[in-house]
C-alpha cells in the first residue's frame, strides 16, 4: 500500500467517524437539553420553597410597620399626660424612623412600587406630624398636636395607611 491510499482511508475513516458523532450528537441533543432543563426547574423550585417564607415574612413585617406609624397608633402608644408638643414630636419622629431603619432591608423580598409606596407613607407621616407642630401656637401641649393631627387624619378620604396595607395583600396574593 501507497502513502497516499493510507491518507485517503485515515481521512474517510475520521470523515465517518466526525459523521457518527454528529449524528449522535443531534439525536442526542434535545434528551440532554432537557435534562438541563429539569435541573434548572428543580433548582428554582428549591430556591422559591426557601424565598417565599422570607417574602411572606417581609409582607408581614411591613404591615407591622404600617400599622406601628399609624398616627392613631402612635398617639396611643406614646402619648403620656401632660407631654409637651416637642417631646411629643421628637419621640413620634424617632419611633418612625427607628421603625423604618428596622425594617429597611425587608425591601429586597417585596415588589419595589410597593417598596416606595411604603417609604412614601413614612415620609408623608413624618412631614404630616411637622407641618401640625408648625400649625399649632407655642404653647400648645401633646393633647392639640393628637387632636390636630387626628383631625387631618379623619378629613382624608381615603386612609393612606389602609390603601398600602391593601397593596401589600394584593402583594402577598400574587404570590400564589
């Protein structure tokens, strides 16, 4: 046998073989590409069966918090008698704020429109306890700021703070 007959079988026996395997190859491919597939299911699943106790725990908290910034809630819980209106105020604006920063990381695990409607409502609580201070005389005491701020509170239509507990439910409901 000549060089050149041996080139020839060794280039049709790896033509032949190159040929094999790709035919293998494509018949193979779609078995191996949903394997793929299912690994990749089965691992979302597993990762959302760890995700959605944090979600729904975040969900829970945040209504907590509404419920803590509630200026009728806050009164109650902070009002004492005889407590002067910048006593009243600074521990009013420092309960929000130290329940926001404890909640603030709840953030990652909600829808971030919800995210700002809730950061919205602190902010519009805060300015709404300021802009009462600023609207009451000097000698006013923490009875006028409570009465003036729950006043403001009853001639809103729609209450702000049940319009973002009834966005974080719809929240939790697209989660199922």
């Amino acid at each position: 046998m000549n060089t050149q007959q041996i080139l020839i079988d060794v280039v049709v026996l790896f033509a032949g073989i190159f040929a094999a395997l790709t035919a293998v190859y494509y018949i193979v491919k779609s078995d191996i590409q949903r394997f793929f597939d299912l690994k990749n299911i089965e691992l979302n699943k597993e990762s959302r069966a760890h995700i959605l106790p944090l979600r729904l725990q975040a969900h829970e908290r945040l209504i907590l918090f509404i419920d803590r910034i509630n200026p009728a809630n806050l009164f109650v819980r902070l009002h004492q008698q005889g407590i002067s209106i910048a006593v009243l105020q600074a521990s009013i604006l420092n309960e929000v704020r130290s329940e926001y920063q404890h909640n603030i990381t709840q953030q990652l695990y909600i829808d971030s429109v919800t995210w700002n409607v809730v950061r919205k409502l602190k902010d519009d609580t805060i300015a709404m306890i300021n802009n009462a201070v600023q609207g009451l005389p000097a000698d006013a005491n923490g009875i006028d700021l409570s009465k003036t701020v729950l006043q403001h509170m009853a001639s809103i239509e729609e209450n702000p703070y049940d319009l973002t507990i009834e966005l974080i439910k719809k929240d939790i409901h697209r989660l199922f």
